[in-house]
C-alpha cells in the first residue's frame, strides 16, 4: 500500500478523480434512498453516520491508486 505524507497536498490524477465523481455520486443516491424509505430516528442517524464512514475510507482507498 502506498502510504503518502499527510502534510503534504495531494494532486489528483484523471482516473483518481473520475473515480471519486462516480463514488459521490453512488453515495449521494444511497443517502437519498436511506432518507427516503426510513423514518428520521437513531437508526437512520446511524446509518446514514456509516455511510459517511464508508464514503470517507472509499475516498481514502481511491487516493491511493497509483495511476
């Protein structure tokens, strides 16, 4: 795995940033379809609190890519 300095600003390459477009989008898709089949309580709220965690390690694992 490549690991990267974290001080360092990160430049993203075409294929990293198509892969992040189409990543957003999937994730904003499954927001709205958690917000839109359940009702607002705990369990929405943690759901919705992982997806944002998934979206977040899925951004980090797409930087890594190396072309």
């Amino acid at each position: 795995m490549k690991q990267t300095d974290p001080y360092v600003p990160v430049t993203q390459s075409t294929a990293q940033t198509d892969a992040l477009d189409d990543l957003r989008t999937e994730f904003k898709a499954l927001d709205a379809r958690i917000r839109l089949v359940s009702p607002g309580c705990r369990a929405q709220s943690l759901a919705l609190t992982a997806l944002e965690e998934a979206s977040m390690w899925a951004t980090k694992a797409v930087m890594q890519r190396d072309d």
